[in-house]
C-alpha cells in the first residue's frame, strides 16, 4: 500500500466522517438559523473527498472534476447560506435590514 | 465492497435524516435539508466514480453540485415571498 493510497484513505474518511457530521448536526439542532451552519460544514466534507481523489488520481479527467466540484461547493456554499439567510430573515420580518438601525442606536 | 463504495453506501444512509427533515420539519428548515443533502449527493457521485471506476461519470457530480446550487438559490429567493 502506497503512500499516496494511505493519504486518499484518510481524506475520503475525514470528508466523509465531516459529512456524517454535519447530517447529525442538522437533525440534532432544532433552531432554523442554528443549522445554516451545517450547510457549511457539509461543502468541506465533499472539498476533501474530491482532493482524495486527486491524489490518488492525480491530475486527470476524474482529479481536476472531483476537485473542480469541491471547490465549486466550498466557494459557493457561504453564498447560498447566506442568501437562505436573507430569504429566511425578509420572510420572518418583512425586510432582511429590520431592527438592525435599532440595535445600532442602542449599541451607540 | 472498496472503501469508496463503503463511503458512499454511509452518505446514502446520510440522505434519510435530511429526508425525515425535509418532511417533517417546517419549510424553512427543509430548504436547509435539501442544501445539505444536495452536497451529500454530489459527494457520493464522485465516490463511485471512482470506487466503481467509471471515471466519466464525475461528469454528473459536477453537473449536479453546480445545478443543485442554482436550485437551492431559486428555492430560497423564491421562499422569501412564501410562493
């Protein structure tokens, strides 16, 4: 067993000992913005499973793809988060922007 | 079984929790179910393409993150004016 073997092994048990973590995380917290974060969690899960699969591939079709999509998931997990926020929080109060002016008068 | 079917065999048990939240759970938390379980699946994709050695089929892996993500987008734009 190579070393390059024994590296892809332990990333594809890390991502994916990250991704069973953050599918506990989702049924076990209970407030809705609480598991937002896991959405998060779970993009670098797949990053280090893709990056598995390039070492042991190396640069090639199923490499350069795998690690394509987990940078893919990772560089726009924060924006879907964050948008699902805003939606979630215009939904809630009407206008993502309420209430932050009155906190801001009371901070100051 | 390799290790990489064995990964993906444990993610697609991963998808039932974010199914029962889908179904179960109000609207808001199943749009968060549905982000999680569209990474989830992407991850499995591309481990059994290569546990299975069927190297161009992560074609359908990144196909799917990049799909799933403009999805889940549309979902939540259109969640904020409950449509």
């Amino acid at each position: 067993m190579s070393a390059r073997h024994v590296a892809a092994t332990a990333l594809l048990a890390a991502g994916a000992s990250i991704e069973v973590l953050a599918v506990i995380g989702l049924a076990a917290l209970r407030d809705t913005f609480d598991r937002l974060h896991v959405v998060g969690l779970a993009t670098f899960g797949a990053l280090l499973v893709g990056v598995a699969v390039a070492v042991r591939e190396s640069f090639s079709l199923i490499g350069d793809k795998a690690l394509a999509t987990g940078v893919l998931l990772v560089v726009f997990g924060p924006v879907l988060v964050h948008t699902t926020a805003r939606s979630l929080r215009t939904r809630e109060r009407g206008d993502w922007r309420a209430d932050i002016e009155q906190h801001r008068e009371e901070d100051s | 079984m390799n290790q990489w079917e064995l990964v993906a065999t444990v993610l697609g048990a991963g998808l039932i929790p974010c199914l029962l939240v889908c179904a179960l759970a109000s609207i808001a938390d199943g749009l968060i179910a549905l982000e999680v379980a569209s990474t989830l699946l992407s991850t499995i994709m591309i481990a059994l393409s290569e546990g299975l050695q069927r190297q161009p089929f992560i074609d359908l892996a990144l196909t799917f993150a990049l799909l799933s993500l403009l999805g889940a987008l549309a979902f939540a734009r259109l969640l904020e004016r409950d449509l």
